[in-house]
C-alpha cells in the first residue's frame, strides 16, 4: 500500500477544499464574535505559518499558546503542526513558577498570547529563557502597549504573510505535532507529547459512530479549554470533518453557554462536570431551546449520577460520560449503551450510564492490584493501565516516566473496575481513595451519592489522617442557594446511610461557599486534604 | 506516543472481549442456518490458526479461499492474517485459466473451499503447483467423496486445534494481511495486496458517522460476495465494531435477501446496482418489512438515478451510492448530503445523490485529461487520480503495476467530473467512454436515463465501431416483463431526445431478454462490445 503519512496537513487542507463556506464562530471577548468560513482560516493559517518560518521557527521547535478558546488559537492548532513545528498549548492559570517552567522546559522559541493573558506573561518575562518573539493575539488595530519585547500584533503579522503558503509534505507521521503539561502530585507539571500519527488516530476515534461520532452536520461547541488537551482533540476532528466549530473565547459562564447552544443551534459540546453542574443550574432558572444537542460530553471527572439523570429525564438532554488524561490524548472510553441495553429499567441504563465506558477501538486497558490481574466482574478494583494507538510512552525529558510507563503500559493513577460487559467504573484516584483500618472507601462514591441529594450542590470528599483508622472521609458540601440553613449534617447522614456500610459514611460534614478547583474546574482535592489536615481528633 | 501496531488482531480481540454474545448468522445452504456468537467466533478462529500451523502455514504464505459469505470464512477472515499468513480471497466464478493463473500466481499453499465449489478446484486440481492441502468447509459430520488429496474436513480439523491459540503478537503493520484478484480489461488478472494498516484504517473510516457509520448496534447484512473486495471491507469493521453479522451463503435471491432483512432487522446492507435492480422488483411483486435498514450502500458500479429515487421515495429506504475500486480497499467515496443541502428541492438532492460523493477522510483526489489538472467545476472530465492511506500502490508481482501507479498516485482508469463541493461523478470507465466524431459521450448518463423510464430493466450502452464517426453509441435493453412489446425503440428515442444533445442518441437500440454481467454483478460491456462489432454499417 502506499506510504501515505498520518499527519495534519490533511485535516486542514480537506476543509478548504471541501467545506471552504463552513463557518467557525469565535467570540474573542464579551462583545466581539467572529465569523470566519474555513476558507478564510485555511488561508489565515498559511499566512501564519509563513509568519512563523520568518520569525524563525524551525522543524520540530515549539510555539506556545496562551489563549481562549478562539480562531487564531485554532488557526495556530494547524499552522504550527503543518510547518513541521511543536503546538505548545499552555494553562494560563498556572502559577508563575510552573508557567515559567514549562516555558523554559519545552524550549519554546515563540509565544502566541491572547490581549488578556499579556500581563501574567509581562510578569514573568525576564525568567524566560528561551523566547524569541511574543505574538499577540488583539481584536486591536494597534498593537497593545506591552512591556514583552519584541511584541507582534497577530493581525499585523498576517497580513505580511503568504496565504498560500505550501504546509511541508515531508513529515512523517511519527513527528511531534504538539505537547501539553499535566500537574503532577508532586513537584513541576510533566510534559506529553502528541505525534501526528496519535492525533490523526485519535481524531478518526472521535468520529466513529459509537464514540462521539463527529461529523460534517455537528456543530461542535467545546467547552473545555483549547489549552487542555487539546480541548480534547475536538478542533482537530471538527476542522478534518468539516463541523461548525464556536468558540467561546474568556469568561464563559453557564448563561453564555445556554445562549450559544440556542442560538448556534450547537450539536454537540463537551466539559467536565462543574461546568455541567452550572448549566444544570441555569437551565432551572432560565428557559432556552437546547433541542439541537444531540450529545452532551461529560469528562475530565466522573458525573454524579443525578446530574446524569437529571440531564437526561428532566431535560431530554444526551448526556454522556467520556474519560481520558493528558497522556492518552485523551479519548479512552465513552459511556454508550450497548444494543439490547435500551429494553433496560431507566435505573439500570443510569447504572451503566454512570460508569465512565469501554475503550474505544485502538486501545487496551486491564486493571491491576496486589494479587496482579484484576476480575472482569465489576468488584474488583485495582489501577487502570492502558496502551494503544494514541498513549504516550513518556513525559518529555522527564525522569518520572519510568513510574508511569511500565512494561509497554501507562498507569494511569486512576483506580477502577471493569465489569463483564466490559465497562469501567472508576473508583477514585489512587492518591484520593481513603485507607480506613485497612479497607478502602471510594471519595467518588461518596461525592455521587451526596451530589444526588436535592439540596446539594456540589461535593467532595477527602481523606483525613485519623490516628486510629489511619484515615477517614470528611466531606465538604456546597448546598444550593435556596437550601442553605435548611438541611443539616445530620440529614445527609441520615440520607447516606441506606446506601453504604456503616464504615464508609463520612466522620464530618462541612458546609463550604465553594470548593476550591484546579484550572480546568476539577475539585481541587489536595488542597481541601491539606486545610483537614488535624480535622478529626483523637477523641473522634 | 506508543509504537502500537495497526494490526488486524485487536479487532477479533475485541469482539470477544466485548462482545462476546453478539451473533454472527451464517447461511451455509438453503436448508442450513448457523447461529454463533462471537464468543465461539473467537474461539473457533484460534483454532483454525492453530491447524494452519500444524498443516505448515508459516508467516507471509499464502491461504486461499474459495467461499460465499459464511462464518467460516470469516473465521478465515481473522485466523490467517492473525497468524501472520495472508488470506487470499478468490473469485470463483472466474474462468478455469483465470483460478489456475491466480492460486499458483499467488502460491496459495492451502485452499478453504465450500463444498459446493469443490467440483470447480477438482477440475483444474492438476495445474495447481504450491497448494499443500485442501480443506473443504463442508456442514456433513464426514469429508465428502472428492479427488482433492489431501483433503480435510473443516469441522473435523477445528476439534483437533487450540481454540486458546495466542495470535501473532509481533505483526508489523506493514505486513500484508489480504489479497484480491482484480480482472484486467485484456490479460490475466492483477494481484492487490492489502497490509494491515490499509485495512485497520480502512475499517475505522467505515465506523465514521460521515461515511458508513459501522457501530454496536448494526446488523451488517453485506451482499456483495467476501471474495470481492473482502465484501467491501465490511466484516473487518463490523466484528471489531461489534455489529451482528448476516452472511446470506450461496444461492442470493433478492426474495432471500428481503426476508433475511425483515426477520433479521438488518440495519445496513452493501451490493452492486444490478443486485438492488432486483429487490426493487421483488419489493413491487411482495410486501416485506424493510423498516430496520438504515442503509442501502450501492457500490461496484453508478446507480441509474431511477433505482435511488425509487428507493428513497417509494419505499423510504435510505439508498446511498458509494464507490471504490479493488486497488482502494475498496472505499473512496461516500455519497451523502451535506448539512443545509437538504433544503435543495428534491429533484437537487438526487443530482447529489446519484454522483459518487466527496472523497472519505484520509484521501486525496484529483482528475487530469490531456490539458493536465482538470478543474473541480463539475462540467470538465478527466480520469479520476487517487492516494492515501489504504490505496495500493502496485499490483504484485506484476509489470502491469506502471501502467496503473505512476507519481505517487493510483490511476483508477474512471472518467470523472467533479464539483465545486467536492462530489465525484463517474462518467465512465476510460474504456467504455464512446468516442464520437472527436467528442466523447458517456454511456452511464445514456444508461441511467433509460433505466428511468418506467418501461426498462436494465440497460447498457457501448460503443460500436462507426465507419464516419470513429464510434457511435449502441443501446442494449431489457424491458420489463410487463413491457415486453409494448414499447419500442422510437419510444424510447423520443424520450431520450429532450434529454440529450442530438448527436448523444444511440444510432440503435435493440432488445434483449437479459444483459451478460461480470463475476459480480457489473454488466459485461465488453461482451456486448464483442457482439456488436460489425452492427453499424457504414450506410447508417
């Protein structure tokens, strides 16, 4: 057969010649939305990448990104790959310490950075080490005043650029088309590497009917961030298949949400479960026509069950449960029912629909504990492994890699069961499951079943040193608005304890404003441990 | 990322993993339906391996088959790629000469043969030089009576095997895994070999939502033999997708195929024109319920527009053209409608439908005549250029290989328009344009217009050698039986007349009771060709 690479040039130039009046929407601040077919992006995208060679970005060097999600961040998405260059997507919300590491890790040679996030890079500046322009991505006509040096207006840089600027045909398909760094329990962020082969794969996972399907009559609406995972390879699928794509660029709140859905007609959309536990919010308090949706993407976390069946009963909205991690680019499984499932009771189907799916084609997973191999029974429980056709093998230029990346596996922290028909269940993060007298307790489950209550909000639970058991669950509640002072400790205990041995129920309750979260709106655990830390007394 | 292997072996692995009860129902005779899951699949796949060892079968020989569609050869489908060796599926309706020419071509080494063929192999069982066994896939508890030496029953085989055979683990993906005689407009067949990664990648772009969107919940019924094209590539990707399998055996009638789409609910099923020709006919004499099917793909060669709008209109059956070649795996195009042409009146929507589609994702086309690169404006012709990811680039072992692959492309010897939104429209192939007065007539238009008058069957028109003209167009058609004298030649001269311009019309028409078609269904023009050499006389 031929020697036909898997690369990205092709995502790009098969939207501009075949979907060359399909239009992305991007809203690049509050009060200023674009509109621009691919053709204009394919054209805007050469433009870049001949900016980029002037710049002096080479085969195989990394460009950042700090940037919403908008259309310069999707057109750098291919202009950088599709020069033979490294996407370097970075997490603005980072502290300055781990900003200035990854920068300097990755050896970025160029920063692309929206107007917004200019100031937390001014402020680290002088500690970059690698850096050599700062493009900055304005609505402006004028570049900002900055202090970064030498500063390029996005814009003004285009419009010196080639739009027909050739993409480079030699690279093969196992090149870096980008990277991304992923917090670490301990220590600096650990950086992935994407080649283009585990992209082009991925994205033709994420257009198979029983993952996420995605095709040319979507409108894709990702809400997680484009500095995320590649906002979980959405941008790469939607522009190869020639979906709509809206971007919703900084401040995205659950209102914003609601109002592009309706008025974009958006198909499909995909965060994680804070922001769905938002919307939820939202569309009890406002009405809006959300009947274009025909997919709803949980991930990142694992959904509580109600959220799932309130998604599904009260609002007819396919809500569904995907899982993934930085390292495995990230699709590992969607949470779909199998033929036959649908003549299921609506609890049994939720059942399923709660656990977070099989592996997509391309993958295998097992899990391990102790004893070696686990069951395929839905009890017993030990570390997901995983490996395939788009799992990394290593963190770049990290010595942690040979503890996540064993025997041809990833160990991916994440402790879960798998069930007969094949289904994961994830119990919790190694690092977050609680150890009481030897035993174990799930925080998730926990979480789910508190979340599932009426009055609550949100939940967390956390294991907290306990000098008899070792540890025990606390957990930190946020109850909804028109709840607060109206339930009590003692009713959601009393509301837990039908469905958990007795040892399992948490030894305290606190009622929180809010729960602290990382920068991608996951429950930040760590830091809820680290204020409980001398929580439970000895007397407890 | 991981260095994991686009191989065929995680697709049976599948299947029994997550799948396991899912059904596979093989047709082996008219009398005999075999029900297995994919369970036993599995298992009685690894034994087949396992014997194919003992029988001496090493890496990269050859194993040939001589079978309709049924679970054995499926078994075969998985077993001797899985086991490094190479399934050669063969035509055998092919002329003696022909088989002969390709099992020694490709040095088969063991033939898997239906017992119904097995007269067939006897026959020319002298002139096989490399094939060390036979092995009849027979449903009798005993080898039946044959001249084959030394000749094996399937069944008594597989009991003698390991049905915990642990597939090749080491396959590189480059490795071939099929291979597929094509017929050749003059000489001995041509020999297309199909790695792993061609058909890995090929079966994902069958489970994409845009072009056939294979998934769990299908049941997959492909008419077109498993000895064409490995039946489009369609058992590949429904046993590692999990669909149910319907593989209909011997002896296809289009009464069988209807009843077998009703009590089976097949959701989607794949054959030739001439093949849905005769279940329209059949749907027009009888009542069936056609309500599962969620796809009707017409490949192997262009639907008259007539067939489609029936399809659609008469009976709301989703017919959707697709096209592909045995050099392309076969899948190139899928004729679909992109979102906002649905607003297009509906004659608009079936001038879509009836071209062949966009390229799927992971191919390139474009189309050249004499001038060069022919524009996509839908009006200039050229033979249709094709490459990407699961295109053959020679034929094996063969000079031929020049003619068809030269610059990196395959040259598929179709003569195409295509569009501004990318559809392909075949014209003709390059030898069955008519070449009139230095112009060029196609014989699809002037057949898929006739074919839509309420009076005719079917229809082909060829080119006859003309004196003045150089060639002129002579058209071949079969009324309906309720037509038969009741229209005649000026009838349908007239009809054609507003549709064409004058010189178009064909200088004859004669009728006959029923068109020679090819091995697999394609009508046979080069036989009508031969017919009519002398038809014109130089008066006319």
């Amino acid at each position: 057969m031929m020697n036909t690479q898997l690369t990205l040039t092709q995502m790009i130039e098969r939207a501009e010649r075949y979907f060359p009046k399909k239009e992305v929407v991007s809203r690049t601040s509050p009060s200023k939305i674009h509109r621009l077919t691919y053709a204009q992006i394919g054209k805007r995208t050469r433009s870049l990448s001949s900016v980029l060679e002037k710049l002096g970005v080479k085969r195989g060097d990394r460009v950042g990104t700090l940037a919403w999600n908008q259309h310069r961040h999707l057109e750098a998405y291919f202009a950088v790959p599709c020069m033979g260059a490294v996407l370097h997507t970075i997490n603005m919300r980072l502290s300055d310490d781990h900003l200035v590491y990854i920068i300097n890790h990755a050896e970025d040679k160029v920063l692309l950075i929206d107007e917004d996030i200019v100031p937390i890079i001014e402020k680290v500046k002088d500690q970059l080490s690698t850096v050599t322009a700062f493009i900055i991505m304005t609505d402006k006509e004028t570049l900002p005043e900055t202090s970064l040096e030498p500063a390029y207006s996005y814009e003004a840089l285009l419009v010196t650029g080639d739009e027909n600027y050739p993409f480079c045909n030699d690279i093969d398909e196992n090149e870096p088309a980008g990277m991304c760094y992923t917090s670490a329990t301990t220590g600096k962020p650990k950086g992935v590497v994407y080649s283009h082969r585990g992209i082009v794969l991925h994205s033709l996972a994420l257009g198979l009917a029983d993952t996420k399907g995605i095709s040319e009559s979507d409108v894709n609406m990702p809400i997680v961030p484009m500095f995320h995972v590649n906002a979980w390879g959405i941008p790469f699928a939607s522009t190869w298949f020639g979906s709509k794509q809206v971007l919703l660029g900084p401040n995205v709140t659950p209102k914003l949400i609601c109002e592009f859905i309706e008025s974009e007609k958006v198909t499909a959309t995909a965060g994680v479960p804070t922001i769905w536990i938002g919307v939820l919010k939202e569309l009890e308090e406002n009405t809006y026509d959300m009947s274009s949706l025909r997919l709803m993407i949980c991930g990142g976390a694992a959904a509580p069950k109600g959220l799932i069946k309130q998604y599904r009963e009260k609002y007819g909205i396919p809500f569904v449960h995907a899982y993934g991690l930085t390292e495995t680019t990230p699709l590992l499984t969607v949470s779909k029912l199998k033929s036959g499932q649908s003549d299921l009771t609506e609890e049994e189907q939720l059942e399923i629909r709660a656990k977070q799916g099989m592996a997509v084609p391309g993958l295998e997973v097992k899990i391990i504990n102790e004893k070696g191999e686990a069951a395929h029974d839905g009890k017993e429980i030990g570390e997901l492994l995983v490996r395939g056709l788009w799992i990394a093998d290593s963190y770049y230029k990290d010595d942690r890699s040979k503890e996540s990346f064993r025997d041809g596996w990833f160990y991916t922290g994440d402790i879960a069961a798998i069930d007969e028909e094949g289904y994961i269940k994830l119990v919790d993060r190694t690092k977050d499951l609680i150890k009481s007298g030897g035993e174990w307790i799930s925080s998730v489950d926990l979480e789910n079943a508190l979340m599932a209550h009426e009055a609550v909000f949100e939940a967390a639970v956390v294991a907290v040193p306990h000098p008899k058991w070792q540890e025990r669950p606390v957990a930190c509640v946020v109850l909804k608005d028109s709840y607060r002072n109206a339930v009590t400790k003692d009713d959601l205990l009393s509301y837990l304890k039908p469905q958990f041995a007795k040892w399992w129920l948490p030894d305290d309750m606190i009622f929180l404003e809010e729960l602290p979260k990382t920068s991608v709106g996951k429950f930040l655990k760590r830091e809820l441990r680290e204020q409980l830390k001398g929580h439970l007394k000895p007397s407890v």
